[in-house]
C-alpha cells in the first residue's frame, strides 16, 4: 500500500506553527509494508492524523492518496470495504461494545472477515493476559485489558496497514513488549505494515521510519 | 449479533403504541375492506335477472286515464325524452303479445291442476342476465320456452288458489324445476308450448318471454293491433336515485321502487363502512409513522453503535439489513394478528349477526383483503428501510 500527502493541513491545527520535518503542511511518501513510529508530544495531532488516514476526518486541506487514489474520492461502501480488507486500525478511545463480552467483540471482527479460528484467537487472549477475562462485559474490564481488547480485534482481519493511536497507554512495559511483538508477527504474516504513535516513547522496537509532527 | 447490538433496550411505549395502533388500524382497514366487498357482493334476486341499476317505468293510472282523456302509453317523443336524459344509459319498451296466453300444469310434472290467465311481454335480450343453465335464447326447434314469471304468481297459487281448491302450495324451487304448458290462443288459432320457469321477479307483474318467442307468435297468431307500450325497462347510471325521483313527478311515473331501495340501502352501508375504512386508513398512517419514528429511535440509542461498526468494516447493507429483518418480523406478526381478528370478527361476529338476522350475503373472497394486509406490510417495510438506509448512511458519514 502507498500513502501520499501533499501538503495537508488539519483545520484545526492551521494556526499553529509546523516544523519544516513535520507530516503537515509538507510532501511525503510512505510504501508499505514497513513499520513507521509516529512520535509527537500531546496536543500536536496524532490523533488527527490516524482518524484523517482513516477517513473520519474531512477537515483538512490538501491532498491524501491511499495506492493513488484521492482519499477525498472515496464512497462510504469504499471506505468501508478498504477498513475491512486493507486498513485497521486501534482507535485512542478504543470504540469497543461496552454491553458485549470481550469474547463477543472480538467475534463480531472476525466473523466479518474469518481471519482467524477460535484457538487462534484465544491464544492471543491468553498471550495477552486476559483469557479468563473473555465471558466479561468490556464495559467492566479496565482500560488496559480493554486496549488489548482492541489491539485483537485490529488484528482479525487481514490489513496491508495498521494504524495504532497510542495503543499501549494503560499498559505496562511488560504487557506492551509481548502486545508488540505479536503485533509485529501479525503485520509480517499479512505483509503489511503498521504506523504506531507514540507520546515520547519507542516501546523499545525497531521501526522502519519515523514520522513527526 | 448485530441484533443483539442494535436492539438493545428498544422496548419502550413508542414501540406499544405503534404495535396496538398497527394491529387495530390494520385490522379495521381489512375488516372493513371485506365487509363493503361483502356488502357489494350482495344482489337482490331483481339484481341478478336484469342486472343492476334497471328499473321498470310505467305510467299512473288516474282518474282521467279511466275516463280515456288520459293515456298510459309512451308515445316515440315519450321514448326520444327518456333517452335523451344523461342519467339513462338504455331504454326499452316492453314489447307485448298481441295474443292470449294461459298457463297450465303439465300433466306428469308433479303440479296440482290449475289454470292461470297471463299476458305475455318481453324486453331486448340485453335486459336479461340469465346466469344459470337455461339459455333465455328462443328458436322454434328448442324443447321449451324460457320466462319469467310474476312473484304475484306464486303468491297467488300458494295463498289463493291452493287454498280454495285444497292443493297443496309450491315453492318457487319446485315449480323452476317442473316443466309447465303456455297456450297462446287468438282468432288465427291456438298453440301449446312447454315453457320452463327461469325466475321470478317483483319488477314485473306479466309474463316475460324471449322476445324472438314474442315476435314469431305476434306474426303468426297476432291480431293485427298495433300496441303502444305502456311500461319501459330503463337502465340508469349508479347513483342517480335524485334524477329518477325528478323524472318520477316530471312523467307522473310510477316505479318500481324495491330494487332502488336495495341500491340505496347498500350505497348507505358502503358509505358508512367507506368512513370506517377511511378512519382506519388514518390509523394505519399514523401507527405507520410511530414506527418510522421507533426505528428513528433504535438508531439513535444505537448511534454509537453503528458508527462503530460502520468503522470497523461492517457494511451498510448488513446494518440496515439487521434493522429491517427484524422489523419484518414484528410486521409480519402485527400483519398476521390482524388477518386472523378480521376473520374472527367476520365470522364469529358479523356473519353470526347476520344469520341470526337472517341477512344472507353471498361471501365474497377473502384474498383481496389478505392482499390489501399483504400491501400495507409492504408499505410498511419499504417506508422503514428508506428511512434506516438514509439514517444508516449519514451516520456512516459523520
């Protein structure tokens, strides 16, 4: 997958001034797969950028292409059809079903897309820590068991990139090294790529390129 | 699953509502629907020999008719008037024998003795409806000749002559089934013929026979009189019983009324269930719209929940998909609930009422109302899935 800006500056951030090696407001290129970090202190727009990269946010100017093709251009069925074979995504607030079990969100996922089995998804369940967790509302498990929640589901689907909006935030080193490595084994088993970001740490992993704002 | 997520929490008093408003408006809409084609379906026995809307206009018999300054006839400028009024569709004199006829048992058929002096007329066969498997077709080949007699007839054999004469009375089935003899007799001379009872009627008070019958026996027995009519079949269009009233003091007619008053009454009865109908129209529309706004509702409180799944792959077809499923499932009962209510309302209420009356209606066909049921779920589905689709879809682009 290739991703293209030219020249692309949120609404919002507009008054603000933007460093010359910053993704606003400047040109670049990334050809996945590869693994890119996005670092940047609070408040700068990495929320932004994952939600404009996936199309849930229109206010900006500029131009963005996903393989070529003006994301502006994009139907809602297109969108919706890239999110389920090309593009996921672990959102900042996670947007998970409060009123389903762990187990049930996770289904939903890959009952779209049949990605994996059952085994395979509680054996990362269990990977992560939370396998007797999995008959649980998600509204009652804390935020961390409920950001390795989401951190499974992005990956029940078969993506060229995955985008991750600081998806470690509640969890401790050890549970965020063991989430990125499986992460990585994921993304390579899909030959694709991630784009991770990240409020000032490297979570100790070897990324491709870094992206700032 | 879908299910699960999206119906969350979704019985409320909007939902009751829409679903008692639905099942009694729908139910009244059928209800009603069947009753006016039952009421429709209804014919008196006039209805079915000469069709609808026909009437037999005479002229009053008055003082002066009796003293001969005043004629009963139609003149041709009588005729030219009654056609050229836009309410009558046909006119046709009664054509009459210029011949005597009586009319006797035949020996072997089962009926008493008797005699009985008639006069013999006819009307176009266009006036005729015979449905059943007589042919009112008359050749001079044929075994019998078709008429229709008087009721007066079989009132006079039942409570007069059979009577008197100690023979016992006969019903009007009995004597359709037996076959009877026609003399016609003039100066020229005398012929007997079998004739066969097709029906009787209150609209006319001769014996009406195929009008071929009529002309071959006018030419060969008739006395050479030229007979003006004195009664006109007319056939008018629906709902003119004001212009026919007008026209009754305008010709001083008399008619005979029985037949308009049974159009009248079901017109009345067909207004009156119309209204009913109508209110329950107005009941389905507005329950209709309780429901485009529950599944208005539904969305709302699963607002989240769409757009969530919207952004995690899931289609728009499947959503609303999901939605209008499950709509069709409370749909398809609140449609099945209100056929069976409107069956048991027909049958165990309206229908018992009327038997117990003794109203008889022939039963018109329950399909077109299950049609009508079949149209509003419909309706129903359509209205909802163009609502949760444009929902649906500006969710998906917020």
């Amino acid at each position: 997958m290739q991703i293209e800006f030219k020249h692309v500056l949120p609404r919002p951030l507009e008054e603000y001034p933007h460093d010359e090696k910053s993704v606003w407001k400047n040109d670049f290129q990334l050809d996945f797969p590869k693994k890119v970090l996005l670092n940047a202190s609070s408040g700068k727009g990495k929320s932004t950028f994952v939600n404009t990269l996936y199309g849930l946010r229109k206010d900006y100017s500029g131009d963005i292409f996903i393989d070529g093709k003006n994301i502006a251009q994009l139907s809602l069925n297109e969108w919706i059809s890239l999110r389920k074979d090309k593009l996921s995504v672990v959102f900042q607030d996670l947007q998970l079903f409060p009123k389903l079990t762990a187990w049930e969100n996770l289904t939903l996922k890959n009952d779209l897309c049949q990605h994996k089995t059952d085994d395979e998804i509680q054996e990362m369940l269990n990977l992560l820590g939370i396998g007797e967790k999995r008959d649980q509302l998600c509204g009652t498990l804390s935020l961390g068991q409920q950001q390795r929640i989401a951190i499974i589901r992005s990956l029940l689907q078969p993506f060229e990139l995955l985008l991750m909006d600081e998806p470690f935030s509640h969890l401790d080193e050890g549970n965020t090294a063991i989430a990125l490595k499986l992460i990585a084994q994921e993304t390579d088993k899909n030959k694709g790529g991630f784009i991770l970001t990240t409020l000032g740490s490297h979570h100790d992993f070897v990324y491709d390129q870094e992206l700032t704002l | 699953m879908l299910k699960k997520i999206l119906f969350r929490n979704n019985t409320n008093f909007q939902f009751i509502f829409a679903t008692i408003g639905s099942i009694i408006g729908l139910s009244a809409l059928l209800l009603s629907f069947q009753l006016i084609m039952d009421v429709q379906s209804f014919h008196s026995s006039e209805e079915e020999l000469f069709g609808p809307n026909t009437v037999v206009i005479q002229k009053k018999v008055t003082k002066l008719t009796t003293v001969g300054m005043n004629s009963t006839e139609f003149t041709p400028e009588d005729i030219q008037a009654l056609r050229d009024k836009d309410f009558i569709t046909d006119v046709a004199p009664f054509k009459s024998a210029d011949f005597g006829v009586q009319i006797r048992e035949l020996p072997g058929e089962g009926i008493p003795s008797f005699v009985f002096d008639g006069f013999l007329q006819s009307v176009p066969n266009r006036f005729m409806d015979i449905e059943k498997d007589i042919d009112w077709n008359w050749s001079e080949n044929k075994d019998f000749v078709p008429v229709v007699l008087p009721k007066d007839f079989l009132m006079m054999i039942n409570y007069g002559f059979a009577q008197s004469a100690g023979i016992p009375q006969l019903s009007a089935e009995m004597l359709m089934a037996a076959r009877l003899k026609l003399v016609v007799h003039s100066s020229k001379g005398r012929e007997e013929h079998v004739i066969r009872i097709v029906s009787f009627s209150n609209k006319i008070s001769s014996i009406l026979a195929p009008e071929a019958f009529l002309e071959a026996t006018n030419a060969k027995l008739g006395e050479g009189n030229i007979i003006n009519p004195n009664r006109v079949f007319i056939k008018t269009i629906d709902d003119s019983y004001g212009e026919l009233e007008d026209l009754m003091e305008e010709m001083n007619l008399d008619i005979a009324k029985s037949a308009i008053d049974v159009a009248k009454v079901k017109t009345f009865i067909a207004v009156v269930i119309g209204i009913f109908g109508i209110a329950a129209i107005l009941i389905v529309l507005l329950s209709l719209m309780g429901f485009v706004q529950y599944s208005q509702l539904v969305i709302n409180k699963a607002s989240y929940e769409i757009k969530t799944l919207l952004r995690i792959g899931y289609s728009i077809k499947s959503i609303v998909k999901t939605f209008v499923n499950q709509l069709s499932l409370i749909f398809g009962i609140i449609t099945i609930i209100s056929i069976v209510i409107m069956l048991c309302v027909k049958f165990f209420i309206v229908n018992t009422w009327l038997d117990e009356n003794g109203i008889q209606l022939v039963e018109s066909s329950i399909f077109p109302a299950i049609f009508i049921a079949l149209g509003t779920f419909g309706l129903f589905i359509i209205s909802n899935f163009l609502n949760i689709k444009r929902t649906v879809l500006n969710l998906g682009k917020e």
